[in-house]
C-alpha cells in the first residue's frame, strides 16, 4: 500500500468557494476607476479662503494676484457676501451638486 506522499496520477480538486457580492464602491477601486473627492461646506471653503489669504501674505496680495476686489474679497471672506466663481477658481476646487 502505497504512503501518503505517493501521488498515483490523483488530482484533487480544490473546493472552490462561493464568489462574494462586491459593492459599486469596492469594484472601482479594485478598477481604479472614479475618483476620490473631497466635500467642503461654505464655512470649509471660507476656512480654506482664509488659509489661502495667510499663505499669500494679506487680502491685497490674494485680491491682486487673482485679479478680485480687495473689498469683495474682504465682505466674502467675513461671511457677508457669497463665495463666487472667480474664489472658487482660485482655490481650485468647483462647484458641484449632489442628492443628500
């Protein structure tokens, strides 16, 4: 009787195991496919705004280098007025719109 190591040409299948249900999410990155973005609310942008402004030195040097009026800039940056597409732009990031 042959021992355990002899091999006499059996081959034993492998059980194989039920395929698992990914989700949407897991198979884009498994593609690498989508990309991976960041959501900001109003007060993060201003938050981001201001960063910006510091990183610049002052309002002036921001307002002139992106070609906005310092006082816009000012009455935006105090929450009087709303972000506009040319801050935006200079932040770079974009506007987009998604279902909550």
């Amino acid at each position: 009787m042959p021992g355990p190591a002899a091999n006499d040409g059996i081959i034993m299948a492998k059980r194989k195991t039920a395929a698992r249900r990914k989700g949407s999410t897991a198979l884009a990155r498994e593609a690498n496919l989508g990309s991976h973005l960041l959501v900001f609310n109003d007060d993060e942008v201003i938050q981001l705004l201001r960063t910006a402004i510091e990183r610049e030195g002052h309002q002036v040097a921001f307002a002139r280098r992106f070609g906005i009026e310092r006082t816009s800039l000012n009455l935006m940056v105090n929450g009087k007025r709303p972000l506009t597409p040319a801050i935006i732009k200079a932040l770079g990031l974009r506007k987009v719109y998604a279902p909550e």
